[in-house]
C-alpha cells in the first residue's frame, strides 16, 4: 500500500489541504484557480466539489491577520507616531497582501479538516476510505475455538 493510500490524520488532512495539495493524496492540485477548488483531484480522482467551506476561511485569515496587524500598528504608533498617510502606506498594503496570501492555504485546511471528517458530502469518501481496514479479516479471526 502506498503511503498516500493509508489513512489520513486529520492534521495531515489539514496541512496537506493549507499547502493547496489534495487532501486523499498530497499530491493532486486542490484548487484549479484563486479560491475555486477542483471538482476532483488530478492525481488520484478525489471528489473535492463536496465541500462546504463558506466564508469560515475568511473568518479565521480575518482573525489571525487582525491579531498580528493591529498590535503592530499599536506598538508602531506608541513609539514613533508616524503620519497617517504613511501608516495607510505601510499597513493597507501589508494587510491586504497577507490576508490574499493566507486565503486560500486556509481555505484549503478547511476542506481538508471537511473531507477528513467526512462532512457535508465527504461522508461517502470516509466510509469508502473506512471500509478496507474494517473488513480485512485476519487468520486468527478465522481460527475456530
Ligand atoms: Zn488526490
């Protein structure tokens, strides 16, 4: 069994969908342009239209680059004061670049952390995925009392 075909932790899901690689096998592109995820990964046939991200990956960058950004602008503005239109000059930019930037690696977790949980119409996949593992049987499963 190839190492992409064994089961996929759910922080492997996760990482494997934030670096926009399919979530089943790490390798296949998960999105086939900005934002807009693949119907089926290209490597190993996937379904990847099932998930359900919403605006919760726009929720999380929102979050994460709020919580480095301001504290920033904070810690500039107390100690030196610059001008306004060269605080907009330098913070507009570097919040809107890495806001794009963190979009789609967390979108790509989202539906990671969806399709190893089996969410939405990811369920089938996990059964299917599930299936091998519980109903490999063993010689001692069949060895009589
Ligand atoms: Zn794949």
């Amino acid at each position: 069994m190839r190492a992409s075909q064994q089961s996929v932790s759910l922080a492997q899901g996760m990482w494997r969908g934030f670096r926009m690689r399919c979530p089943r096998c790490g390798q296949g592109a998960l999105f086939r342009r900005f934002l807009k995820v693949a119907d089926h990964c290209p490597n190993c046939d996937e379904e990847l239209f099932h998930h359900c991200a919403d605006d919760f990956p726009a929720y999380l960058v929102i979050a994460a680059v709020g919580h480095v950004i301001v504290p920033a602008i904070l810690v500039v503005e107390t100690a030196y004061a610059p001008a306004l239109w060269l605080q907009l000059f330098i913070w507009l930019p570097i919040t809107t670049l890495s806001a794009l930037a963190l979009l789609q690696p967390t979108k790509g977790a989202i539906v990671g952390l969806q399709w190893q949980l089996g969410m939405h119409g990811f369920d089938a996949s996990k059964r299917r995925r599930l299936v091998p593992s519980q109903s490999r049987i063993s010689c001692d499963d069949l060895a009589v009392g």
